[in-house]
C-alpha cells in the first residue's frame, strides 16, 4: 500500500464548558478522544455513528476549524503543526469542508460566478482572460447551468442542491485533494440526494480527490464509501471495509446501528440481529467508565465497567474495540 495521503494519530479534541470565572472547576467535553485514521489518495472514507458521537468534530479538527488538544495529523507524511507559514497555506488549499447546507458559509453580497471566480484568482490558477471560460467549466462540471441568469445568482436565488454543486465547484476550482463532507445530501431531497452523490462519486475518479465522508445514514454511506469507521462517545469502536463493516459487523453497536436501518437485501436483512438501543448516548462531560458503551449494551458483562476493551483486528483492515468481538455471533444468538 503506498503512503496515505492523510494520517491522523491519537487525536483529541477536548472543549471546556461552563463560566469563565469558574475556571478552576471548568470540565471537560471529550468530543474527540483518541481517534487514528488514514486515508489512501482517491478513497471514501465515511465516519459513522449517532449525533454528538464526534464525527463532526474530528471533521472539523482535520480541516482546521477545530484546534485538536492532541494528536497528530499528517499530510502526505508531513505533521501539520510542523509545516512553515508558506506550507501550511498550501495544505489549507488541499483540503476543503463541504457543510450540510453550504448557505452559511456563502458570502451573501456575491453572485455564484464571483464565489467561482475569488478562490481562482487569489490562487493565480488562470488569468483574468482565462476567468469566464475556467467559471463556465466548473459549472459545466458540476451540472451547474453556465447561462448569464445563474451565474449572477446570489446563495439565496439557488436551491439546497444547487448551493452543494456550486460548494462542490469551489472544492475542484483550487484543486483539492481531500473533501470533507459533512452530512453533504441529508438536508436535500431524495431525487437530488442521488445526484449530488452520483457527482461525489465522478469527482472522485475524474479528479483522484479523496473524501471523508460524515453521515448519520448508513445507505448512504453503503453507496459510497470505500471504509468506515464507526464512532461512539468520541472514540472508534469499529472499523472496516464497507463490505467488512455490513456484511459481518463484529461491535454491537455497529448492529445497532444496522438494525435501525433498512436495506435492500432480504437475506441479509433477516439474518441480521434484531438490537434496539435503549437509553440516551451518555454525557461525553463525564464518560462512563470501561467500554463507553456498556450502559446500552445488550450483551455487557462486568468486565466491560471496568476495563476499557482493546482494539481486536479480523484480517488487514478489520478492527473492532469490543471484548466479546470474537464471540460476537454466539453472544447475540443468546439474545433471542
Ligand atoms: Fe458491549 Fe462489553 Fe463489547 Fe462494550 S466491551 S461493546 S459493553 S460487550
């Protein structure tokens, strides 16, 4: 395997909450809590789990709009915290964050042709003679319609799908090598849902970009990811191909998840267990001790309160933080 384009260790993200004058007394929200990752030029990498898991956060940490407490993160074997000014500029042109509805983070005084056009310029990727024609590309490439009318559209004049290609034709304006994508189609209709994905996934192969990809939908996740991760309460509990992860998930939590999720294949849908979560995802201001996740767990065992599980691997890329990974099948035949 040749070197990741990305590599993330042992990252932490860690928020204080409360006043400022309690500052003795101030705790700890742990959103991101010791996460590793990479991911490979040109894949899909999708991170998983309920809201308030950490997803977002670690999305966000890697792009720069959260400052990790710890941890590492590499670009291309380089450590980020140790690039030069001039460096560090390229790398934030690298790597851009694609939002659920990118209609915040749209300048509202300019028109969808100026929102092209800035980031080509102020990167010296064409001339101004070259402008027009490298804007109406873009659009072309993102489906975008490249007539006089659209291009003078400000966010406001442009529906939830049109505002992601627009965000999408930033991303590729500049070149980047890694999306960010959080939650980029949950806010848009289902038929435009399938477009924007169908335009994910051409950019990917047209341009080599490299996606992590934040959902809360595992069919979503199914149709493009390459592998997840699956997170709970800050950490990873599972990770795999997306083949490993829903044909034999091994974290109980993972089940869970698949449970809550219909899928179009009804032997695999009938042999899959049957697990409801009850209770609410505990405060990640003051985590449960052991397994994170042994007060919803429906096979838990004293063990678990008390011990925090190790990562157990299955094959290459399989890995899962459970102590009864390897039992899995038998445990949750017990079940019912
Ligand atoms: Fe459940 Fe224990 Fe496994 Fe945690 S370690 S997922 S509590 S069985």
């Amino acid at each position: 395997m040749t070197e990741p384009l990305l590599e993330v260790e042992d990252l932490k993200v860690h928020f204080p909450v409360g006043d400022e004058w309690q500052k003795r007394d101030r705790r700890m929200v742990k959103a991101v809590d010791g996460v590793s990752l990479s991911l490979q030029r040109g894949e899909v990498l999708a991170l998983a789990g309920e809201s308030g898991c950490g997803k977002t956060t670690l999305g966000r940490s890697i792009v720069g709009l959260d400052k990790p407490t710890k941890g590492t993160i590499k670009f291309k074997g380089k450590a980020i915290n140790k690039l030069s000014t001039e460096e560090r500029k390229v790398f934030r042109q690298k790597m851009q964050m694609v939002f659920q509805d990118p209609f915040d983070s749209m300048n509202p005084r300019k028109t969808a042709f100026e929102m092209i056009a800035q980031p080509l310029l102020l990167n010296n990727i064409v001339s101004k003679t070259e402008l027009l024609p490298e804007v109406l590309r873009l659009f072309e490439i993102v489906g975008l319609s490249p007539s006089k009318s659209y291009l003078s559209r400000s966010r406001y004049h442009l529906s939830g799908g049109e505002r992601q290609r627009l965000s999408l034709a930033r991303s590729i304006s500049v070149k980047q090598e890694i999306i960010v994508a959080d939650e980029p189609v949950s806010a848009l209709d289902i038929s435009i849902q399938g477009q924007v994905l169908s335009l994910l996934r051409q950019l990917q192969k047209d341009f080599q970009i490299s996606y992590i990809f934040i959902s809360h939908d595992l069919s979503v996740v199914r149709s493009l990811a390459d592998r997840v991760i699956i997170m709970y309460l800050g950490q990873v509990v599972e990770e795999g191909t997306t083949e490993e992860i829903f044909k034999s998930p091994k974290h109980p939590y993972t089940l869970a998840l698949l449970a809550a999720h219909p899928i179009p294949d009804p032997v695999l849908s009938r042999a899959r267990p049957r697990i409801v979560l009850t209770g609410d995802v505990p405060s990640p201001i003051n985590l449960p001790s052991g397994c994170r996740f042994h007060m919803r767990c429906p096979i838990a065992e004293s063990v678990c309160s008390e011990k925090q599980p190790a990562f157990m691997k299955f094959g290459k890329s399989h890995s899962v933080a459970c102590h009864f990974a390897d039992q899995i099948d038998s445990k949750m035949d017990n079940l019912t």
